[in-house]
C-alpha cells in the first residue's frame, strides 16, 4: 500500500494529465456528432479485428456443429430450388413488383449475403455481435440478420469491413411475427431474462395456441422476409386483466454457438420506407 501512495505521489501530474485528456476526449466524442461517428467507425474496425482472431481460435471446436447446421439448410435451399423454378402458367398472368433477375423472369425482392461472425455478447440487456461484413461489401445500417435456423437481428453499426448486429437477445429488438398456424400477429421482444426464450406480446385471445407452434417473421416487416423461423411457443400467460396473450417462445437460433450469418437486403425497402412517411406526414 505504501508503495502505491508513493507511487501516485511520484507521477502525480502526469496522472492527473492522463485523466484530463480522458475527460476531454470523453466529452468531445460525446458531444460531437461528427468525432462520435468517426470514433465509432474505428472502434468497431479495431473490435472487429480482435474478435476475428480470438474467433479463428475457437470456432475450430464447433465445426461438428455448424456443419451439421449447413447440411440441413443444403437440403431446405434445395427443396425451395425446386418449387422456385416451375413451369410458368400461361393461364394466367402474374403481376409482380420486384427485380428481374434472370432470363426466366424469375423475380428477387431480396438479396443474401453471407458472413461469418467474429464477436457475440451474450451477458448484457442489450446484445449485440460483430460480422466481418461492412460497407465496402455492401452492408448498411437496418438490414436484416438471419442464421441457419432462424431470426439473428438486424444492422445497427457499420465500418469498413465489420458491422455490428442487435440481436433478437436485447430489449431494444423488436420484429412483427405471426403464428404459423393460424396467421394471427403479434411483435416479438425480450425481457431480458434468458438467452433462449423471446416472447411474443398482442396475441388475441380467441386464437387457438398450443405447444409447439411455431412462429415466423409476418409481411408487415419491411426488413425481414416472410416466414423467416422466429421460434416454438413454449407456454403462454392468460392474465384475466387483458384481451391478450403473452406467449413465451423458444428461439429458433441458439445464440451461443451461431458461426455464420446472412445479411438480407430488400431491395424495396427504401421505396416502402418513403411512401409510408410521406403518407404519415400528409396525415399530421
């Protein structure tokens, strides 16, 4: 104890210094939208190379596991290539608002692009993790996140080469969903509590609900695609104070051990986006 007195006493100025320049650096990336947005891109830059490496380390341990996860979604994409390429009805025709994508005028209102993940935090109220995807690739803030099994999160930071994902896993996620069963919507949130359960809130009464159904992303979403898997209902609360249901779901993704992502971009996003808040402003 004696020796650290005697030490502060030595290096007081200097000390006191450091702790000035923190201070100010603190308040000029505070209060400075511009520093804050730079400091933000380096950061992410930097974290992103760090948890590159360590994840280099220990995603070897988990290659059994995530290459049982690729198997199983080989054989869905497979199946969706099959019922995706049908013969054209010359019956009818088919009005569609997408983009062309092949000489088959086949359309494609969404784009995937796959990432691998280089940092996951799991332990706070707020999660998030780090893909090694970022804006020279294409990535921008509000895409969506989606893993072999399921809803990951959506885009919230982005740098260079790295981009930051809010994962389903933080209070601030939130995502509109529908029972697969019988369509009805609710929104997906988490309290905060464990890592494998979300819960689904405005659930009405007079649905039907049993174990085991499942929950996918609804067609309000203007981020994720329909029918993305979200989770199984687990169990659901009839408070008799409410029209509603709160249905606690076991997630589809299990976040601790998720390697690789694709982000999805709707090309129409924007379009949709832009319309509905003009239409909001003309209402005011």
């Amino acid at each position: 104890m004696r020796n650290i007195f005697l030490f502060i006493r030595r290096y007081f100025n200097f000390l006191f210094f450091l702790a000035l320049q923190a201070l100010s650096l603190y308040f000029l990336f505070r209060y400075n939208r511009f520093h804050e947005a730079a400091f933000m891109g380096v950061a992410s830059e930097i974290t992103g190379r760090i948890n590159e490496r360590y994840q280099t380390v220990t995603e070897y341990f988990k290659l059994k596991k995530a290459n049982a996860e690729l198997v199983r979604e080989n054989v869905d994409l497979r199946e969706k290539l099959r019922s995706n390429y049908q013969p054209a009805d010359t019956l009818h025709t088919i009005v569609v608002d997408s983009i062309r994508v092949d000489s088959l005028f086949k359309y494609q209102k969404y784009h995937y692009m796959d990432a691998a993940v280089v940092g996951n935090f799991l332990t706070t109220q707020n999660n998030f993790m780090t893909i090694h995807r970022g804006a020279d690739q294409g990535v921008k803030v509000d895409m969506a996140v989606i893993g072999p099994t399921g809803v990951v999160g959506r885009v919230v930071n982005v740098s260079a080469n790295f981009s930051t994902v809010m994962t389903m896993l933080s209070r601030q996620f939130k995502v509109d969903a529908k029972l697969k069963n019988s369509g009805e919507r609710g929104t997906i949130s988490w309290d905060g509590i464990s890592p494998q359960y979300v819960q689904m809130r405005n659930v009405p009464k007079n649905v039907k609900i049993a174990r085991g159904d499942s929950v996918l992303t609804s067609e309000l979403s203007s981020i994720f695609p329909a029918n993305i898997m979200v989770g199984v209902v687990d169990t659901f609360q009839n408070d008799p104070s409410s029209n509603f249901y709160t249905l606690r779901l076991k997630s589809a993704t299990n976040f601790s051990v998720v390697q690789y992502v694709y982000v999805v971009q709707n090309s129409q996003a924007a379009e949709q986006l832009q319309l509905e808040s003009a239409t909001k402003k003309t209402n005011e």
